[in-house]
C-alpha cells in the first residue's frame, strides 16, 4: 500500500455522513479510527528514524531531522524532538514498537517510555545487568493496558532506580523553558527548574514583588508575579549589560509608520514587534515614551534605501530593514530567528556587490555557509525566496494535497 492509497482511504472516510449516525457508531468508529492513528504515528516514527540514520535532512540544506520537521513538516521544536526521540525508543525497544504499529499503544505512551531509550540510561541498565527485552515487555504491558497515569509512575519508578546513589546531575540538565507564541501574540510557557536554579528565580522575583507591595493591590499571586518578571527583563534591557546580538543591543522592537504613531485615531494592528506580535497604536505610543525612534525612509518601491558599495559589513539601521523584510533565515525550510542570522551579500562584496537591502538576506550560520558552499537562494519578484541544492534542484516545502491541487 502506497501512500496515496493511504489518503485516499481517508478521503473516503472523510466523505461519511455523521451526522445521523447513533452514539455505539459514532463510538465504534472512533475507536477504529484511533487505533489507525496509533498506527499511522508508529510508521511516521520508524520514517523518521530511518530518515536519521540515512542522514537524509542534508539533501535539503538541514542538519538534523529535528530541524527538518520543523521547517518542512511546520511542527513546533518539541513535537519535532520528541518525534524523532520516539524513533530512537521504538529502534531500541522492539516490544514497544511492534505494540504501536498493532495500534495498542499510543503515540503518547511511546513518549513517555522513550527516556528508558535515551543513551545514558541504556548505558546504565548495561552496566547494571538489566534485562532490556524484559523491561522492554513490561513496560509495552503497562502502556497497552493500564492507565497512562500508571504508565507514568512506572517508567518514573525505572529511571530512579537505574542509579539511586549516583553523582549529583547537572543542574542545566533539568531546565527546561519552552514559549509558545500565539496568533494574538501573547505567549504562554513551562518551565522547569532545578531546586538551586529555581531558587534564584524566586529570589529575584520575591524582591521585585515585596518592593511593589501597596495597599488595594488586587492583583493574584499569579498575575503579580508574572509583572514581576517582565520588570526583571526590563531592568536588564535598560542597564545595557546584556550580550550584543547581532552587532545590536537587546532591545524592544516597534514598527510603525509614523502617521499611525501620531494618529490618535489609529486603531489596533498598527505596530509590529520584532519577534513578529502585531499591537494597536497606542500601545506602540506607550513604549515609545521612553525609547528611541530610528526613522527609515523607504523608497519608491515601499523598501529602506540602500548605502551602495561604502560599507562592506552592513550598518545596524540596513540590518534592521533586512530583518523587518525577511523575518528569519530565509533558507527554505530553516526557522531560525532574526537574531540567529548573518546578512548575506547575494552577490559577494568583492564582486562588486552592493550592501543594499536587494543584495541582502538573511541566513542563519550553518545556511549562511550552505550557501557559500554550493547551495543558492534567490528572492522572487513577489518577496518569497526560493532555495536550490548544489545539483541545481530546488528544495520545496511539503504542501498539503488540497495546496497542492
């Protein structure tokens, strides 16, 4: 069975009528359909990993599969790590693996058994003379027929006993904080800290909140200390002691035209911040009370004037231009943000290239030396970029059958 038979099976399914059909139906579907899921998630994993040993990600400019499925396959950073984490786990785990491609284990089961695969802890159940293919059994046991709670406690309960008396970890090992950005641009995290780091961080918040401490101050513990770690990134950003980025210091990025920064009038999606939130006019108005204002004059064709050929490292107000315009590495496939990447002369200085804003664009370092080593991007007419690999084919991002229609 191919791939296209597979969609179009799904076609088909997707074609049924639901909504006459009566709730043992519905149930019964759901549940086939799930387990088709658990399926289809197993040979995705087993895709993956066989796409990691053969290195295949470099045939597209890419480092890493995990790098790979973010740009090509649009997933966020951790479903990619974790989807390549369970192609490792079901490699080294042959039980586990044979359970979820029968559709008796989910995709979450496998994730969550996947540190026994890590390499430390294969190493240490070597060293203590633990039977793998045992543990590997129980363990698929757990997952396909108890609760996932259960699931949790058990792996949990291996991994301790794996080295009770050890060495003390590294602390970094255990911190982990993950952002999500959302369409309105707000963000929402997790956060996980070890004892002594998270100390530090109650440390310096606890200051920030016991100083703002007033009377009728209805704000929740919560709410206050949420304000209280935006004022300790405020505070860092105006003492200026932050590392340079790029050749520019940290700072809050607002774009606005300037009629919409002194309209009154304007209303909401005037400004855009530097990591891509859209904000209204005012609140622009509002963080422009205390900053600077850098003014581009923009030329006929709506694009920042370029300096010619007097500058051969590009100046911080051209770097800007080429950061509003290309938003991150312009590589196909590559997400990397703005602060991650070099400005590339499409056409090199020393051939007479200009340090304008259309000989530039932006390219993360492992795609920045791509590119000087035989692969090649070029902007189109319409703004988007395209990217060719050294044979002189060009690497396309995976577009969904209705896209691609």
């Amino acid at each position: 069975m191919t791939v296209e038979d597979l969609c179009a099976a799904i076609d088909g399914l997707a074609g049924a009528e639901l909504a006459s059909a009566f709730g043992p139906e519905l149930l019964d579907r759901l549940g086939g359909l799930l387990v088709a899921q658990h399926r289809i998630a197993a040979e995705v994993a087993r895709t993956v990993r066989a796409c990691e040993l053969a290195g295949a990600a470099e045939f597209d400019g890419l480092k890493t599969m995990a790098s790979w499925l973010r740009g090509h396959g649009r997933m966020s950073t951790l479903a990619a790590a974790g989807l390549v984490r369970a192609g490792r786990a079901l490699e080294a785990l042959p039980a586990l693996a044979e359970a979820h491609a029968a559709g008796a284990v989910s995709a979450e089961a496998v994730a969550t058994v996947a540190p026994v695969a890590a390499d430390k802890n294969l190493a240490a159940a070597a060293a203590a003379g633990v039977d793998l293919a045992e543990v590997d059994r129980l363990l698929t046991g757990v997952a396909a027929e108890r609760p996932h709670a259960d699931l949790v406690q058990v792996v949990r309960h291996y991994l301790t006993g794996l080295d009770p008396d050890g060495p003390e970890p590294d602390p970094t090992e255990g911190r982990r904080l993950s952002l999500v950005r959302h369409a309105d641009g707000t963000l929402t995290g997790r956060l996980e800290l070890d004892a002594a780091g998270g100390e530090r961080l109650q440390a310096a918040l606890e200051s920030l909140l016991q100083a703002g401490r007033c009377a009728g101050d209805e704000r929740t513990r919560p709410q206050a200390q949420a304000d209280a770690l935006v004022q300790l990134c405020d505070l860092q950003l105006a003492a200026g002691t932050l590392p340079v980025l790029r050749t520019v210091k940290p700072h809050v990025a607002v774009v606005i035209k300037a009629e919409d920064l002194i309209d009154p009038t304007a209303g909401p999606g005037a400004a855009e911040l530097g990591f891509g939130a859209t904000i209204s006019a005012a609140r622009a108005r509002w963080l422009a009370c205390d900053g600077a204002v850098t003014r581009i004059v923009l030329g006929p064709d709506g694009t920042p004037l370029d300096v010619g050929r007097t500058h051969r490292v590009v100046p911080p107000h051209l770097r800007r231009a080429v950061e509003r315009r290309d938003r991150g590495c312009v590589f196909t496939g590559c997400g990397a943000p703005t602060h991650w990447c070099d400005v590339h002369h499409l056409l090199e200085w020393p051939l007479g290239g200009e340090t304008s804003l259309a000989n530039s664009a932006l390219l993360c370092e492992r795609h920045h030396t791509k590119v000087h080593h035989g692969f090649r991007v070029e902007r189109r007419p319409d703004g988007r970029w395209r990217t060719w690999r050294p044979d002189g084919t060009e690497i396309h991002i995976l577009a969904p059958p209705l896209a691609a229609a």
